[in-house]
C-alpha cells in the first residue's frame, strides 16, 4: 500500500457542523475553551420515558441559496450535510472547478433513523397516506443526491460504511479516487448519523452509549480516558474536508492545510463491537509506514476516544506498545460527544484546526487518566505547533482506520 | 366539504411544495407542471391533499385530472362517495 506520491495530495478545505458551533468560526474557539453541549437531548423522537444525555446542534442556518423547497422534504441529516459542504465548498472555491472532475464520498449508513420512525409513527394505521418523497428521503444516498443537486457536481457521489469509522473510510475512498485520476477533487463527509430513542437504548445495553450514572450531571457524562467513563455520550456533528494534489491546488493558488502523510485501515474479522488490540497495533503500524514515519516523529495524537470502558483501555495499550506515549494526546470527543459516522472526518477538522491554530483543546472531564504517562491535553488548551499528527477512528464489525497529517505550514 | 375548499387545500399544499408560488393566485385551469411541480411534487401534493381530506382511494383513480379545477372535481367527487 506503498504511495510513492503521498506528499502530493492535500487537504484544502473543510466544513464542520456541531453542537459547539455551525462553522470554524463558531467551532474553533469552542474547541479551544472546551465548551459543551451536554444534556438530556430534546430532539423528537430521541426519548421514549428515557432521558439519554447527548449534544444536540442547537439551530442551522442556512445560505440564502438553498431552495426551500429541497430544504421541506430534506431529512435532517440531509439539511446538515449540505450547510456544512458549503463551507468546505467556499473555502476550496470548488465553484470555479470543473464540476465533472469534483466527486463526493459520504460516509455513513442508516443515516436517518429519526426520520423513519417519525414517519413511521405518524403514518402506521393509514400506511397509504405515507409522503411519496419518503421513497427518495429514506436512502441514505439521498444525501449525495441532495449535495449533488444543490453543488452542480458532476463526477461521482457514493455512500461508503464503516459504522464509527465511516467519517475516516469516506476520507480514504476520496483518497483512492484522487490518487487514481478518477477526478481532480474529492469530497469526503462524515455525515450526521440521526439516532432515535431505539439506537440509544440498544447501544446502551450493548455496554457502549453511557449508562444513567451521570443522569443529574450531563456535563460529567462524556469522559474519555477518565477512570470513571462508562460509555460513549452521542454527539450531533458532520465534517467534510476537500481533498486534491498540491499541483491541482497550486494551480488554483489554494492553500493547503496539511498533507495527508499516510493511512490504512485493517479489519479484525470480527462482527462484534469489541475492540481489536492486535487490529489497533496493526492499523497504527501501517499508517506510520506508509507516511515513512517513525513513531518519534508524531507530536500529537487525536485518538478514537469514546469513553468506552474497554474500547478507551485497549486504544491506549496500542498508542503505548506502539512507542507513541510521548506525543501530546486528548479527546475531541469530550467536546463534541461521539458522532459516530461523522466522527472520524470530524476529528481530522479537530487535528486540522489545532494545526492551524498551534493550540491543542483540552480534554474535559479528565481527571484521572486510566494512564498517567501519557502526555495528556487535559483542562486548559496548550500551544503546539503539530509537525506530524495521528488520527485513529474504529467501528464495530473489526474496522480499524488511521491517517496521518503533515503540517503545510 | 365544498368543492371550493378543496381547491383551496390543494392551492395551499402546491405553495407549501413550491414555497416560490407564495403570492400566486391560483386559477381552476393552472396546471402544476406549468407551475413548476416535477412528478415528485405533483405526487407529494396529491398525498398531502388526500391527507387533509382523510381519502384512502387507489391514486390511479385520479389520474386523468388535467388540471388543478379537474384534481379538484375528482376529489370532491371521491370525497362524496366515501
């Protein structure tokens, strides 16, 4: 998986939508003040006699351009992942690119599960009533027809799954397609994965989303890496990043963010949502390789992070037998909650904004790491100029992902 | 319901499908390919209108309407019979 031309391909542009902000300008100093959305989530169709704590996007607002008739039959989901390629799409200037050589990868599956039981409970005892534009919305592949439709792209769009490691997939097939001249620009999302009251509790008796513990403190709830977690905390969020080659940018007179230095990804051949120290160690190793990085070299780490019990203890054991103790780490989880399929593209924008920005966020909740060698970013932001950084997403069904960025500055 | 009314519903549901109509005074002889509806909003308006009128009829009954004033007859005449 040796890529003789990886320095060659770059990242131009992002988009982030979140709880803590629509935008960098809205998200960037949230990250850095480690401000929270955490509480008992509001959305219909998120309870049922249940008080699930997560991070909610607390309003959209959308450009004057978007039709508000695509916006009325637009699921949620649909809504967020157009807003926040609007802001990828601008800060690339995509709008003076062909559009036939622009792609779109979106990472995520069952994308709009509120959307699908609202319908369901409004139109389950007169199903011949049911709104014909559920047959489009239903999709998840509605989203590219969504962001195709409103962005004039004419090269391809597709959705890829990984389960929480989508975000990172969609990145490495935008990567692929780049790489192999399928087009000049791909965009890769991590789309906002809608959860309704049946994910959350089926994910909280899988032992994964957290339990009731921190029920009368939601903003305690989300701990990564903190001996007290008992499981991710959900967080709304999408990102989308614009990758192209340095001479395609050059030629535009864009400047880059950082060049993506490596990646893999490598399965544990397991359907279970258990994490993989060997797939963890495996992954790592082949990013570090094919970047032609040796460990030393990172200085920051953004780790999956969730907050899960075992998942947060084996991810440290990789980093560890990996030799990377020494670079800085923290959880923009913490922050942001667990967006699931948004989340491995969210968490390169976090690595993204922390490089531009020479500041690393804080991790919140962390007071007493499950490791305390580590080099831990805990309550306030420090300055770092991140020259190498390592970002590791992973998803239930054995999928483990990393990439590394190269500093463009 | 009157014929009139229904007409009005599915005036009102043709704006809500295609916010640009907002001020449109809609006459019996529009058709709502002429004002803008793709088949996805010609049907969702249709849908939305046998909402509010609480129809459950086989759709391919109103096939033929030819405009809005048809649509409206058909469904009236649908609304009467059930």
């Amino acid at each position: 998986m040796k890529n003789q031309n990886q320095s060659e391909l770059l990242i131009t542009g992002v988009g982030i939508t979140s709880a803590i902000g629509q935008g960098k300008a809205a998200f960037t100093p949230a990250l850095m003040q480690g401000q929270h959305a955490f509480r008992v989530m509001q959305r219909p169709g998120r309870q049922k006699d249940t008080s699930f704590i997560g991070a909610e996007i607390p309003s959209l607002s959308y450009p004057e351009r978007f039709s508000k008739r695509v916006l009325r039959t637009a699921s949620f989901s649909g809504q967020v992942a157009m807003v926040t390629l609007q802001e990828a799409w601008d800060e690339a200037n995509l709008a003076a690119v062909d559009p036939s050589r622009i792609g779109l990868v979106i990472g995520g599956s069952n994308l709009q599960q509120r959307d699908l039981i609202q319908t369901y409970e409004n139109y389950k005892d007169r199903a011949h009533l049911v709104r014909p534009t559920y047959g489009i919305s239903f999709m998840d592949s509605d989203l590219c027809g969504l962001c195709t439709e409103q962005f004039g792209i004419r090269g391809f769009a597709y959705t890829v799954g990984g389960a929480s490691a989508s975000g990172q997939v969609a990145i490495l097939q935008a990567i692929q397609a780049v790489q192999t001249g399928q087009v000049d620009i791909c965009i890769a999302m991590g789309a906002l994965m809608d959860l309704t009251h049946w994910e959350c509790q089926a994910l909280r008796s899988l032992g994964a989303m957290g339990t009731d513990r921190y029920a009368d403190e939601p903003a305690m709830a989300c701990r990564p890496f903190d001996k007290n977690r008992d499981g991710f905390i959900y967080g709304e969020s999408c990102g989308a990043v614009v990758i192209e080659r340095a001479d395609f940018a050059m030629s535009r007179q864009i400047k880059p963010y950082a060049i993506l230095s490596g990646w893999a990804v490598a399965m544990d051949g397991n359907r279970n949502p258990n994490p993989s120290y060997e797939g963890e160690v495996q992954v790592i190793r082949r990013a570090l390789e094919q970047g032609n990085l040796s460990p030393q070299e990172i200085d920051y780490i953004n780790p999956h992070g969730t907050g899960s019990t075992i998942g947060d203890a084996i991810e440290i054991k990789a980093i560890q037998d990996c030799q990377l103790s020494h670079a800085y780490i923290n959880a923009t989880k913490s922050i942001t909650g667990h967006g699931l399929s948004a989340a491995g593209t969210v968490e390169i924008i976090a690595t993204l904004i922390q490089m531009k920005e020479s500041r690393l966020h804080p991790t919140r909740n962390l007071e007493n790491p499950i490791n305390s060698s580590f080099n831990w970013v805990r309550g306030q932001s420090v300055p770092h100029d991140i020259k190498h950084a390592l970002s590791l997403s992973m998803g239930f069904g054995g999928i483990n992902t990393a990439i590394c960025l190269q500093n463009a500055k | 319901m009157k014929k009139e009314d229904i007409f009005e519903i599915i005036a009102r549901n043709t704006c809500e499908v295609i916010p640009e109509l907002e001020g449109h005074v809609f006459k019996p002889s529009d058709r709502l390919t002429e004002l803008g509806a793709n088949s996805v909003d010609r049907a969702e308006i249709v849908a939305m209108t046998m909402e509010a009128l609480s129809l459950q009829i086989p759709r391919v009954e109103l096939f033929g309407a030819k405009n809005i004033g048809e649509l409206a007859e058909v469904l009236y005449e649908k609304s009467k019979s059930v």
